[in-house]
C-alpha cells in the first residue's frame, strides 16, 4: 500500500507543476497584453485605415517607421502629389513613407467654386484643413512612427498653424520653406478682398487695385489671407523653444516677401534653424529642398 501511495505521490507533484507553470505562462502573456494595450504591433503599422487613405496621398513603404507629410502651397483646389513623387523619386527614402495631405477645398472643391466666401467663412475653411492635418500626424504618431512635417509657401503657414493651435510636439521635426510669420497686413487685408498682391524685391508690397474676376480665385485668396492675418510671432511666442523647426526663406521672395529682421530675431531666440538664400520664391525651393532634407531630416539624395 506505501508503495502505491509513493508511486501516486510524484505523479500529483507533476501536474501540480505542470498546472503552475501553465497558469504562470497564462499570467504572463496576459501581463504582456495588458503593457502592449497602448503600443502598436509592428505588423499594425502596414495597414492604414481607409479613413485615413482618403485623406493623403501617398508613395513608398505604407508600413515605413518614418513618416514625412508634405504640407503642399497653395491654396488650391487640386491635391499636390508631384513633391511626394519627386522626394520619393529622388532621395533615398528607404524606410519612409511620403504623404501628402488634403486640405479642405482640395477634398471639397466646391465649396470655393461658386459664390464668395467671407473671411470667415475662410478662416473656418483653414480650421477644418488643420484639423485634417492634426488628424493624419497623430493617426501616425499614435502608431509609434516617426513624423516630419514639410511645409511650403502657403503650406508654411498650415504648419505654423498647426504648431500655434496643437503643439510643437505635434510631429518630430519640421522643415518650413518660403513662408512668413507676420506677413505684411497691406498683402493679407488685399487677399481678403480678393486681389492679387506681390513683394518687389522681397520688401515693398504691391498690392493689385482690382480683385480677381474668377469667383473661385478670390476665394482662394480669401483662404490665404485667414491665415496670413495671424502674426505668429505672438501665437508661438508661449512655446520656449522650437529647435524642432528649421526655418527657410529668400531675401528676394516676390509672393510672400522676405522675413523681416523682427521675424529671424524671434526664431533665433526660439532655437529655430534658420538658412537663409538670396532668391525668389521658387529660387528658394529648389535651392535648399536638398540641404533642408538632409540636414532637418537626414534624407539625402539617391547616389
């Protein structure tokens, strides 16, 4: 009868074992679970939800761990997709998604088409593109990838909108071409009333007599001018430091004008990057895209 007894004995102190270490193993990878609730599986990272699809357009690896979002000039009706093409065709990009976001009249063009719209009316128009915007960045943010921001010409000020209203920390680092921080109020007030305004050498404002006679341009105009009106000196003034932003502009820039001394003063005491070129609007772009990538971003140019 021991005998039996101690031949049982050892098989209960397996299964006992054996149950333990199951219920162990249980705890942990429900314990691991619960610690990965609020991170995103690498695998998660290719799939981008249709909703988020309809809002950009993009080119390359859509599971990349670095994300650049090209904020496109403008304003316009039609979505830019060359810049993202051009980057994706150009630089190396291995490893980094390029997109490109809708602003409101570019998913609704008709809301521009028709009649005119107060300055209101396109302040609000603004409101709904940053809020687009801030939906894209953190849609890629949450999912754990790296985020740049490019924005140029009037996709600077979408930017700077962007980091007023939701936070420098809103994407990793940003690269802001040919805009202005306080654009002279003569160019924003004529944009309001639909007319056409430019910087003789990159200084004096001229302002056209007439406006537009395209409905639709005006509007556009309109658009502009709900952001230009901001002086973003002040709006970004709370944040201590904006080393996250490097700040590109032509002392020639015949659309928006040159930063005044006041602007790169304020940008230098924030920590910001600031190149500075001596040429016009496009001359500005297309001399310091290639320096601006590589050195805000680390993307250089295919070999």
């Amino acid at each position: 009868m021991k005998n039996v007894i101690l031949e049982i004995i050892p098989i209960k102190l397996n299964q006992s074992i054996s149950i333990l270490v199951l219920f162990a193993l249980l705890l942990f990878l429900l314990f691991s679970c619960t610690n990965d609730d609020n991170q995103t599986p690498i695998a998660d990272k290719a799939i981008i939800s249709q909703e988020i699809k309809d809002l950009i357009y993009l080119k390359g690896d859509e599971s990349a761990s670095t994300v650049l979002i090209n904020v496109p000039g403008g304003p316009s009706t039609k979505l830019n997709t060359e810049i993202a093409d051009l980057i994706y065709g150009l630089f190396n990009t291995t490893d980094i998604l390029n997109v490109t976001v809708h602003q409101a009249q570019t998913l609704d063009s008709t809301i521009v088409k028709v009649d005119d719209i107060t300055l209101n009316e396109a302040i609000n128009i603004n409101k709904e593109s940053i809020n687009i915007l801030h939906q894209v960045v953190s849609y890629f943010k949450n999912q754990g990838r790296t985020v740049y921001i490019l924005g140029f010409s009037f996709g600077a000020f979408v930017t700077q909108e962007l980091i007023a209203t939701n936070g420098i920390n809103s994407a990793d680092k940003y690269l802001i071409m040919t805009g202005r921080l306080d654009i002279n109020d003569s160019l924003w007030q004529a944009s309001s009333e639909g007319k056409e305004g430019w910087f003789e050498n990159g200084v004096t404002p001229i302002v056209d007599s007439e406006p537009l006679s395209n409905a639709k341009e005006r509007n556009l105009l309109r658009i502009s001018a709900g952001l230009g009106k901001n002086r973003y000196t002040q709006l970004l003034n709370d944040f201590e430091d904006l080393s996250k932003v490097t700040y590109v502009y032509g002392k020639t820039d015949e659309a928006v004008g040159s930063l005044t001394s006041e602007e790169v003063d304020f940008l230098e005491t924030k920590n910001t990057k600031i190149i500075a070129g001596s040429g016009d609007h496009t001359a500005t772009f297309e001399d310091f895209i290639i320096q601006g990538l590589e050195e805000t971003f680390g993307i250089e140019l295919l070999e």
